[in-house]
C-alpha cells in the first residue's frame, strides 16, 4: 500500500479542516444575511411577501442537503453553467443556512412580547425604528443561544460538500484513505477533528442559554 | 390639520363608534367627547367595551364604522396619519411596556430623539425633567427589571411625557399593582391632572375616578350607558350603575 500516515499526511487534512472552517464562515454569512432577509419578510405586513418566503423555507426544509448540493453543482453544469466546487457547495449551503436561519430568527423576533410593538407604536416610531430599536435588540438576545447550536450543525453539514468534489475535512480524509488505506485511523482523526471543532460551540451554546436563563428577567412579561 | 376653532373643538371626540371582534360587538354606537383640561374615567365591568373604545382612540383597533377625532386627525379614515396622531396622544398600559434592554433614561429619550429629532444632550435634560415630574430622578441609568413595579409604571408615564402629548390615554395602568404601589401612581397622575393635562382613563378604582375625573363614562354592554359627573357615582341613575358601584367597587 502507499506506506504510513506521515506529516504531509497531516498537513493535508489540516489543510482539509481550515476549508471545513471557511465553507462554514462562507455559509453562515451568506446563509445569515438572506436568512436576516427571510426572517424579516416571513412577518413582512405584505401577505405576498409572507407568503414567497414561507415556500422557499418549506421548499428547503423539505429537500435534504445532498440533494440542493447536487442540484447546484450537476444541475446547474448540466443547463451549461460551470460552477467551481466552491461556488456550488457555498451557494448551496447559503439556500440551505437561510431557510433554517430565517425560521429561527422569525420565531426569535416572535418571542418579543407584542405590548413591547405596541408601546413602540404609541411612542410614533415608524416600523423600522421599531424593529431596529425596540424589537431586534431584545430578539438577538433570545436568537444567540439557539443560532450558536446552529453552528454547530453547519459546521457538520460541510462535510457533504464532498459529493461534490470540494476538498474539505471529509473530502481530504477520503484522498488520504485512497493511497493508505487504513479506514479506521484516519476517519478516527476525521471524527475527532470535527469533534474538536464543534465541541467548544456546543458548550458555548449551552453557557449562553444558562446565562441567558439568569437574565430572563430583563425581557419583558408576555 | 382640520380645526377651525381650535380652542372650542373637542380634543378627542367619537361618534356613533362600531366595533365587532368576529360576531362579537364590542362597541356598539359609542359616542362621548374630551374636552381640553379634562379627565374622563371610563369604566364598567371587564368586557363593557372600556379598553376598546380606548385602544381605538390611539388606533390600536381600527373601527368598523363612525367617527373618531383626536386632535383634529380624523383616526376612523384609512389614511390618517398615524406618526402625527401619535405624537398628539401619549398611551400608558397595564403592563408597563418599558423596553427592558434599555436604561430608564434611554427608554425615555428614544422616542424625542428618533421621533422629533431632537438632541440627544436636550433629550437627556427632557429625560430629567420628566423623571423629576414622577418622583423618579435617581432612576435615571437604572434598567427596568431593577425597579419595582410602581416605579415602572411611573417611569413609563415619564416616558410618555417626554413626548409631550396634548392627550394622555391611561389602560387600567394600575391594574397589575399592589394598593401601596397603586396610590403612588395614582398621586403621579392626580399631579398630571391638577396641571391640566387632558386624559382619559380605564380604571377600576372608582374612589379615584370619583376624586379626579370631571366626567365619568359608564359603559355597559357595547354602550355608554350612563354619563355624568362624578357624582353620579353616588347616585346613579341607571339600575346598572347602580349594581356596579354596589358591588364593593367603590372603595374610598
């Protein structure tokens, strides 16, 4: 076979993990700014507007990864757009963060008590100073525990973009397995990585809704 | 605006108001008039249609049909101008409705700020000036949560002031409070009377309504069923009336 896991080994899967990092930075902006979108038009005043973004996250929700994943990187080259890797797997990944997103974030702005939009109304704000000063600030508040955990499963979900042929965490451990051969020890390193990656947040999360807990009285009563 | 006179036009007025929740009517041909200066108390057992009448007056109920007038903007047409009305009417509720992520002296300075555009140093001066106004000075960087619940409520009155209303609307803003903290809020808002200011009130304390109000609203079924002074709280005319006041809600 082709010898022992060695240094250039290592390097290459660390090379891996950094584009596991960075398709997961590429998801979460991409995915965080139209989910912000989503979020916003699933409680838009116009029905319409309601109404297209319900579908697309339904549309989304509905559809595993794998197959957005494939559907953007082979059905857009098959209608004659070549997209790189990259492209596919982060415009993918984008549709996909957004609709999860917009849905968590919709239920955050939600969970605002209505008396707290109808004292801004009878103070003469106008709706966007509504949201952007009394309703947001105490959403993103509600939205952090919850959108860290997120992450955390964005984090995972990178690992398909290997179908596609991007050379991320899961991609390099498969290039590495070809030439050695030995499964079991370099999915180990695989699994621990992503572990190591997804661990911290995990904790972070769970500290953020303890202490979110604590400060629960500071959002107003329903 | 639509005044002619604008001394002798009410400052709120409603005509013949209807309002159905579903099959529900809520108000049923409601009509009375605010004058300037004056304190109405509306009241009447819960679901008399007390608190719609009111929330329609700041058009949070929009009404299936009459006329409502607050200021000169006509608040039953489709178009008017609901930053302009709000600005007139100042609205207080049960719950307080602070903004919790917010000190006290932000909550209050909002709204002049974002609103009139007024200076955030001329805001912070405003914001003193109305705390003063409620007892309320040394609050001024504290949050809501850390305050009780009388002093809240007397800080979102301050809040409303700041925006210097030419109606103050009050949702049974005692409601939630225990008699001591009541009496505090009560003697804020007695003070608000003596110097002038026009209010309408929903208030279960009839010993209050009898002390402040130059003009009682008794409402009844959908309808202002009797209409007075204060004194027709101790001798009413109506069989209605004169049950609810019976029934131990007046207290001195």
């Amino acid at each position: 076979m082709g010898g022992h896991l060695n240094i250039n080994h290592l390097m290459f899967l660390g090379q891996g993990a950094l584009w596991t990092i960075g398709l997961s930075v590429i998801a979460l902006i991409g995915g965080g700014i139209v989910g912000f979108v989503i979020a916003l038009a699933r409680i838009s005043p116009l029905k319409s507007v309601r109404i297209a973004s319900a579908v697309y996250v339904q549309l989304i929700q509905g559809t595993p990864l794998l197959v957005i994943l494939f559907l953007g990187y082979f059905g857009l080259a098959a209608i004659g757009l070549k997209v790189s890797p990259l492209a596919a797997a982060g415009a993918s990944l984008t549709l996909y963060v957004a609709a999860y997103l917009g849905e968590i974030w919709r239920g955050c702005i939600q969970s605002v008590p209505k008396p707290q939009w109808e004292a801004a109304e009878g103070l003469a704000l106008s709706r966007t100073q509504r949201m952007m000063k009394v309703i947001l600030p105490q959403a993103i508040r509600i939205a952090t525990p919850p959108t860290v955990g997120f992450v955390v499963q964005i984090i995972k979900n990178t690992s398909l973009a290997s179908v596609v042929g991007f050379v991320e965490l899961m991609r390099s451990g498969q290039i590495v397995n070809n030439s050695l051969f030995e499964p079991f020890a370099i999915y180990a390193i695989i699994a621990v990585t992503y572990f190591a990656m997804c661990y911290p947040l995990s904790l972070f999360s769970q500290r953020l809704e303890r202490w979110m807990g604590r400060g629960r009285s500071n959002l107003a009563p329903a | 605006m639509q005044q002619n006179n604008p001394s002798s036009e009410p400052i709120v007025s409603l005509r013949d108001v209807q309002k159905s929740f579903g099959p529900l009517r809520v108000l049923d041909g409601v009509s009375f008039a605010v004058e300037r200066g004056e304190v109405l108390a509306l009241i009447g057992r819960s679901g008399s249609g007390k608190s719609t009448a009111l929330r329609c007056i700041d058009r949070f109920e929009k009404v299936d049909g009459g006329e409502i007038v607050v200021c000169g903007h006509r608040v039953d047409r489709p178009d008017v101008d609901l930053r302009a009305l709000r600005q007139d009417v100042g609205i207080v509720f049960q719950s307080y409705n602070l903004f919790p992520h917010l000190t006290i002296e932000q909550n209050i300075t909002l709204a002049p700020c974002a609103v009139k555009g007024i200076a955030a140093s001329q805001a912070r001066d405003l914001a003193r000036k109305v705390l003063a106004q409620v007892g309320l000075e040394e609050k001024l960087h504290a949050y809501p949560e850390q305050l009780s619940g009388g002093q809240q409520q007397r800080a979102a009155i301050a809040r409303s002031l700041a925006m210097q209303p030419k109606v103050m609307l009050f949702d049974e803003v005692t409601s939630a409070l225990d008699p001591e903290l009541t009496a505090e809020v009560l003697k804020v808002i007695e003070q608000l009377a003596a110097d002038g200011m026009t209010m309408v009130m929903v208030t279960h304390e009839m010993g209050f309504a009898k002390g402040i109000a130059d003009r009682i609203v008794f409402m009844h079924r959908g309808k202002v069923h009797e209409t007075g002074p204060a004194s027709i709280l101790t001798s009413p005319t109506t069989p209605e009336l004169t049950q609810f006041v019976g029934t131990g809600n007046l207290k001195s």
